[in-house]
C-alpha cells in the first residue's frame, strides 16, 4: 500500500481525551477515532490490527473444536427475564423498544442466546459436547468509559458457550479453552497470568482472568512468590489475624468528641487501629422499585472492605448496592455517622467480617453522637446475620495458600473463563437426553476474549516515546519502505523495486512515497510501529540502503537486495513464531 | 469437518414462519436462526457462506482502491441532526438513549459518520479521492420485517463512500464502484441487473439498483426490449398519453348515485376509464407532531399513483405521508369520499399528473355526494399546485427513451450506488483546500451492498425441490464425502482416505460420518446444497464410488482416486472463474 494513497493522519500533539499509552498512541498512530465518548471507530490500519487478532482468535477456537456462528446483538428482554439478569443487569445494560414498544437490549454478553440455542435444537448427549463461539460487537453503556478501547461502550469480544454432558466434560471443555487463551494471547506477544477470578454477575462455579500485566491496568492481583496463588484482589480469599486469647473485659461506653475516623479514634483512646471496627453502611434496592433495605458491614480498622465480597455475600448485584445516606440511614436503623458500631443497631441486615469473631476487646462506634464502647467483643455484644470474608486483600497479607507474603501486581483483562454449570441451563430448561432417555441439564462454560482491549492492551506493553512496537503478528503491515526524498529518480526506483519484492514474497509492505519531509516520514514510521524499517536514501546510487528493526535503536547499511531478503526472513521467522 | 461433530441441525419440514425458497432452504439446512421477528443468527454453515461473500465484497472493493474501515453501530443524534435526517428517518431508526438520556440511533446506514470523519480529517485536495469502505451490521426498524434475510431488522452490509474534488471524479468512483458491483455479484453466481433508481431518503443526483432477478423480490423493474432503458418502476419516467385536440365541452354536473369507483362511475357514465380522473388524498405530517396538512393527487383514470413520485414531488419523507381519513379532510377541504375530483376542492395541496393536462372533457368527482362532472378541462376548470409525472408504469407503455412497449419484472434489490453530491457535504459543512487555498465542497458517492440479502438472493436464484444449490465462490463446504454405512469398515477407510485427499489439497471438505440412514444422509446433503458429492458405498470393497454435483442429476461411477481428483480439479476451474 502506497502512504500518498492511503487515509491516514498521525498526530503531533496528544490529544485532550487520551490518558494512557495506548489511548495515545493509537490515536496518534491515527488507528481509532473517537466518535462520542467509549464509542469509537478504527480506521484502516487499526482495523487490519484488529482482523489479525480475531484471526489468531479463531485458529486457537477452531483448533479446539469451536464452531464460529453469529448471533444478533439484538436481544429480547425476555429471554433475560427468564434467566433472571433483566434486572441484575443494571445501566450497563443498553436497553431500547422496537416501533411496537417490544424490549429489547444490546447484547453485553450472549449466555441467554447460546443457551436457548442449544436448548431447542440439542436433544441428544449425542451431539454433546459442542464449543460455539463468535466474534461480535457487544454494549456496555459505562457509567465512567475511559482509557479509549480500555473502557468503552461499543466493543469487538469473542465469546464462547461449552456445552457437555457431565462436569468431567466441562472440566475438560475449560482446560481446552485455558489452553487455548494461553496460545492466543501468546500469538498476540502479550505478558500476561491467568489468574482466580470472581464470577460477578454472569455467575458460575469458576473462572480464570488472563490479565495483561500493565501498570494503567484497572485490574489488581494478588501473587504469591513462593506458590502458585494467583487471583484478582476481588476473589483473593484473605487469612484473618489470628484469634486473641485475650479475657473478654467489661463492655464500657466512653466519650470520644470529634473521632469520625479510625485514626482519629483511634488516636484519642491510644490504641492501634487493629484495636478497632469500622463501619460501612449501605443502601441496597430490591427488585421492586420502592423496595429498599440497609445493610452495615464491620471489617477491623485496618482492614479496606472488598465490595464483590460484601455483594456476592448479600446475593445481589452490584449495581443494586449504594453507601447509604447516614441521616437516612439513622432514622431507621440507630447508626449515627462516624459513631456507628454493631451494637445497638436495629432494623438492618449486619454484616461481619469473620477476623473480627476471634478478636478481643475491641472499640466500636456506640451509636451515639461522640460516644465509642471499648471492650466490645463478638459474641457476647452483638452477632452477624452474615459472617464471612468481607476483607480486601493488600501486599503482604499472608497468602491463603502457603502463608508467604502476598504480592501485588496490576494489569488489564483480556480474557476469562468461566465455568458456568448448570446457572443457565437450570433457569431456562436446557436439557439433553441422556442414553437411559432420562433428561439431563447441559453443563455449561463461557469463555470471553475482549479483542479490542486485547489491541489496547498491545500497545501497552509495546510502545517506547515514539510510538508503538506491534508485534509482527499483530502488525497492520510488516514492512516500511521510507522513500526520502521522491523527487530523487534513483531513490524511487530502488525503493520500488524492494516494494515489489517485498509483495511478491506475500510480506505486507508500505511506501511511504508522500512528497513529505524526511523528519515527517520517519516519525510517521516510528507512531505507526511497523516492525521493519527500510530506509532509501541518498545512498541509493550506490544501492544501499538503510535497515532498521522498530524495536532496536541501531540500524545497518546494507545492499537493497540484502535488506529485502533479510526483511523477507525476519518477517517470515517472527510469523512462524 | 465432520458432520458427527458439527453443530448442524437440517429440518424435514417447511417451518410455518417461510414462504419464499430462500427463507424456507436457509431456515431447513440449518444454516440461519430466528430469534425474534425480523432477526436472525449464523449458525456454522450458514455464517461460512456470509463469510464468503464478504471476502468477494473486500477484494473487489481493494481492487479499486476501497480503504476498509468499522465505524460504530451506535451513532449519535447530533450529527443526524446536523443532516436534518433524525425528523426524516421515521420509525424505521432504532432510537435508544445511554445512562444520561443522550439520544443515539442505530445505524440504519453511515453517511453522516463518514461525511464527519472526512470533514475533520480531510484538509487538502491531495487527500482525494479516497474511498472508504466497511462491512458491518446495519439495523432498520422494518414495519413488516418478512422473508428471512430479504428484510430484516438487524443485517450485515457493505457501505463504501467515495470523496472527490469535482464532478468528474465522482463519475469516475460511480464507474468503478458500479465496475466493482458487477464483479462482485458475477462472481457471487447472481443473475442480476443494474437499474437507474430513485435516491429515497438517502438523497443525490443519481443512482443504480443492482436488482438479481427473481419472482419472489420486492423491487419491480422496468426495462425496455428494444433499448437499454432499465429502472425501478419507483423511478421509470412515463411517457404521457398523446394530448387530445377535442374542443372544451361545457362543464356540467350529473347524477351518479353510489358509484364511488372508477370502474362504476366509467360504467355508469359509459365512458372509458381513461376519460376519468382519479382523486387519492392524503394526510401529511410536517416535522413539529401537531402539524398537518392534506394533499389531494389526481391521475387518469386507469393510471396507478406511484407513491415514491408523490413522496419526492412534495419534497417530505415516505412517512410523513399517509393516506387521509375522509371524514377529516372531508371537513377541511371539501373533500367526499368517493366523490372527489380537483374542482371546487380548497385547503389542500393539489398534485396534478401531467398527463391530464393535455386530456380533454374528463369526468372527475363533484365534491358532492352521488356526483360527478363531466367535461372536465384542466385550466380552465382546476389547477395543480404541482403539476408533475406521478404515474406507476406497468408492462405494455411506451419507453420513456425510444417508445417501444415496456417489459417488467421483478427483483432483489442486493445493491446500490449514489452521487450523492455535495448533500452532505454542504448541510455538515465537509470541505478540502484547493491548489489555490480555496475551501471547495468535496464531492461524494455512497454505494451499499447487502451482504445477508445477497446470500437469501443467492438462494433464491439457486435451489430445487430438494434444497439449495450453491455456487461454488458462496459454498460453505466445497465438496461432502458421505459414508453410507459408518459400520462397514472399507467404507469408512476409503471415505477417509478421499477426505483428507481433499483436505490436503486445500479443498474445504465435509465427511457425513454420523450414524444416521443412507437416506438421511442424501437427504440432508441435497438441502445442503454442497456442490459436490462423493458417495462411498457398497462398491467400497472395488475402490469405487458414486461421483455427482448437486446441480445435476445424474452420477457416475469411478475408482477412489478420480473421484477425489475429479473434485479437486473441478473445484479449482470453479472458484478460479
């Protein structure tokens, strides 16, 4: 392809919207376009980039049995009011009417789909197992989108259904899958762990992220060096502290003016803020629209509260749980801001985070303005209606594994698996006759790949100050051939001649033949990140020319056939990969 | 692939919801889906061929210089009402809002996307022409969504627009864009014909409809014998009747109790239908809701009313326009059902047909019930507000270009191409940079394939009693091995043997290894429709075979190894041609 030909329009500047490298630079690079916000369009190099992706994609599915379909991103409410997510969807969930006011919504996610699928056309364990997957544009309507293809509203995912027979089955439809997303993601050049995951609202039995290690990642994990513990923070199950053996002392009220915070209070009555509970107060929504319920959850001082423990602990979805307002609040259940404790609280549902059941003595609000109860032990002061691991894991908890220091680290995700089981299956009466002609529930497993988040995420960990370094095998072309000066006969015709080599040999090549400065041209090379870089320049006469990898600084000066051979196997090697 | 393994379900009955072959083979061969009215989804089979003709679509748009982009399927209000086209689209466009109740539609097409992109992007005349394409999915509200793939609500389509610097370079990207549809629907196995066509809501100075012939199709063509005049009947000019030389008779009003038709009122009069005039009245919406007026359209008496005219000769969109309940604009206008004629009519618009300009002593409703008048004379007794050609053709009129007797047929409408002009350039202000520093309009085209409704006209134009007959370029499998009995082991080894023959040689081969009946098995790979099949039976233990295309009935007999060459070669002249 010809670059005077070509609809492209790199940037000089970096644009206003864009906060991370590979929002930067695939604007810059001119590959998206923002159309409104967390809706954007790819132009033509990055949508070669993204065809690459999904092709890697549909190898790796095709090589484990997936069948490709396509399905609708139109979908019927009630296919969703069936399995229940209607409402646990929330706005994220971009919803609309037809011209008969019909409810429809955007597909987020297709499990509805592939399950009704399979239920009225899969009767026999005959035609189980089956992987379908397809590649497919899915809504999300963020409340927040941001980070370009990080976070947005409009986006390219692969997603695929296993049905089987049995969970062994199942077991094996996962790995298959796992398998699979460790060589997709490989392909794309990608750093990345697959780690634990919650299943959140597409619900299950288990689930893996792969996360792309990145430091603009919105995903945190904890990993242990010492095992092979690897889990997003959210899942990261936490070890309590170990129990007091502490006697429990008399329960005592005593005044604490001003001490709203942890530290404060726990400053005022010289403790340590392991000495203390805190407290955090919710509103949670029930499915009729009036129905409204409050919540207090008590973690220790110290502790951050993990908010996918606390909802998946009420059994509702996220968007259905608000920190509550404290006048509101108090009216009904006794709390009283920044003075609130388990004791004495009335009317709400109390939630306990289950370190605290083993500590002694501790200092709790008392539910009156400028008043703290010490002493104030499990048990014998106050009980949970719900007590479990409520915690947020930090580095240098103790790994629930092998009791190591945990560690942190960041990343995006492009992936997860997910073991659904019988979730949908159940809900929306998919069955399979087994040999016996007895009906059976289909085992079911979902799989997602985000693919224009997995470009993103390329970017991210392939970018220096000048640009992207794309991979080859995700590269929109493979080869640069940089004209520098187009009025010069000899420099045209020796860089035409390597273009049509180049081609001829099936490497997809650029000329950059724009009457352009040379300054412009090579930062055009560099924005773009094509991974070879040959340069015809003055030396042309002689016919040499300059030879340079994206990825290194140096560069060589070699005869124009050695600098197309060279590009031809370098291309070839790195494809082969 | 193996049948035994693929996720394909054939049906043995024509389902209720088909009434055309290409509904009812595409729903029976498993190959679309329905989810709800007007939406379906790809399963394997049928998203391989979907696949195919997108891939035609790309080359023939690369070949010409087509840059491939993906815009969003979500799309912004503001920008269709900087067009003027959010009023215009009507109940066709899915409208949604996000979270924060800012409007979106989905796309129904692209041209405001890509007139924004080009005005904030394009600068220079050295950036044109440029021609940028996509294939995506499109989505219009239909009112009756029917026919399967012919038209649904949610569908996938290739949508190209050109940009040029004047006039002459618009000719040339409508040539080459009108080249490139001829190859692509050649290869595609399409009998079709490329008509001049209205513009519609999309708008421009000129336009071509690709129409592939068939009974079943909703667009009617016009086309002449004797010359090359071909056009929708939406846009084929009429040629008017020769004007009478009668003198002007004496307006007069008579009696015609209960003859409301133009069949009762010409029988009752003894008068031929061509010396009536046809009164059709209507409601018109104006863009603010309370806004309405009424229009009265007067055409001879045998004529039919071409609504596509009437809709352009009042300049408002299709559905702006309905027909008038007749006690309404009876009491405005003076209007009287089935007594209606041009005189004596007020309040209303009036859209005469030129034809009747030139007829002499008509008889036209009186306005009055149980009344008509004869002699009625255009001038002197009524006039038009308009007075334009509003005329249906039929089969038998005279050729708008050399007067020779009008053919008709009918079609699928599976392409388009527009000069749109300078229609969205100007109203969205998209301009370029001169030689001279001048801002000029840039000038444009729009060209549209639609990819699934190719694949039902393919079907279509492709199919027996037994099922579909797919050309080779859109198969989605060249060639099916089938094994008669799956028990009988030379069978199963020689059908294997020729399977990965094909296999290796690059040919896309099914091999029906599934236990079911032989019968069965022909059966569903007639519905099927694969071209080629290669049938491994008792003669097994000979290294004989049964060799047959689907498109023929007969078979032969052959040894093993010409079978599968005979494949090969066959399917290679095939898809090179």
């Amino acid at each position: 392809m010809r670059l005077s030909k070509m609809y492209i329009r790199t940037l000089r500047e970096v644009p206003n919207e864009a906060e991370i490298p590979s929002h930067i630079w695939l604007l810059r690079a001119g590959m998206i376009r923002r159309l409104v916000s967390g809706v954007y369009g790819f132009m033509p190099l990055g949508f070669r980039s993204v065809r690459k992706i999904e092709d890697i994609v549909r190898e790796e599915m095709d090589a484990k049995g997936g069948q490709e379909i396509h399905m609708s991103a139109l979908q019927p409410a009630e296919l969703w009011q069936e399995s229940g997510r209607w409402y646990a969807y929330g706005p994220e969930m971009w919803r609309l009417r037809d011209r008969n006011e019909r409810e429809f919504c955007l597909g987020p996610t297709h499990e509805e789909i592939f399950t009704d699928i399979v239920r009225s056309e899969v009767s026999s364990y005959r035609q189980l197992p089956l992987n379908l997957y397809q590649i497919q544009t899915k809504y999300r309507d963020e409340k927040r989108p941001r980070f370009g293809l990080m976070r947005s509203r409009e986006f390219v995912m692969k997603d695929a259904y296993s049905f089987d027979r049995d969970w062994e089955g199942l077991d094996q439809s996962y790995r298959d899958m796992y398998d699979a997303y460790e060589r997709v993601f490989t392909r794309c050049g990608l750093v990345f762990r697959a780690v634990e995951a919650d299943t959140g609202a597409i619900g299950g039995s288990a689930s893996h992220e792969f996360t792309a290690l990145s430091e603009v990642g919105e995903s945190e994990i904890a990993y242990c060096g010492s095992c092979d513990m690897a889990a997003t923070s959210e899942r990261a199950e936490c070890v309590n502290d170990t129990p007091s053996d502490e006697a429990e002392l008399p329960l005592e009220k005593v005044v604490t003016p001003g001490t709203k915070t942890i530290a404060e209070v726990a400053g005022f009555l010289k403790v340590d803020e392991k000495q203390t509970i805190k407290a955090l107060l919710f509103r949670v929504y029930g499915e009729a629209e009036e129905s409204v319920s409050y919540v207090a959850a008590f973690i220790r001082g110290d502790r951050e509260l993990n908010m996918t423990k606390l909802v998946n602990a009420l059994g509702v979805p996220e968007h259905a749980v608000e920190f509550a307002d404290e006048a509101e609040m108090g009216a009904v259940t006794g709390s009283v801001g920044g003075f609130t404790g388990p004791v004495g609280l009335h009317d709400c549902k109390i939630l306990v985070d289950s370190e605290l059941v083993g500590l002694k003595n501790l200092v709790a609000g008392a539910c009156e303005k400028d008043h703290h109860l010490i002493n104030v032990n499990y048990g014998r002061d106050y009980k949970g209606d719900i007590v479990t691991d409520l915690k947020l894991i930090k580095a240098g908890d103790k790994c629930p594994v092998c009791g190591a220091p945990v560690k942190m680290a960041r990343g995006i995700e492009v992936g997860q698996v997910f073991k659904l089981g019988t979730k949908y299956s159940k809900s929306m009466g998919a069955y399979y006759k087994d040999e016996n002609m007895n009906d059976q529930l289909i085992i079911m497993g979902c799989y997602g790949i985000g693919v224009t988040r997995t470009l993103a995420a390329i970017v991210e960990q392939h970018h220096d100050e000048n640009g992207i370094i794309w991979p080859m095998s995700v590269a929109p072309y493979h080869v640069i051939v940089t004209v520098v000066n187009t009025e010069d006969e000899q420099q045209t015709v020796l860089a035409e001649t390597i273009y049509q080599e180049l081609l001829k040999a099936g490497i997809e090549a650029l000329i950059d033949d724009r009457k352009e400065r040379p300054g412009v041209k090579f930062k055009d090379a560099d924005v773009l990140g094509i991974p070879v870089r040959i340069t015809v320049g003055k030396k042309a006469a002689e016919g040499v020319v300059e030879y340079k990898l994206r990825k290194e600084s140096a560069f060589s000066e070699i005869s124009a056939e050695a600098a197309a051979s060279d590009a031809i196997a370098y291309v070839r090697a790195e494809l082969s990969k």
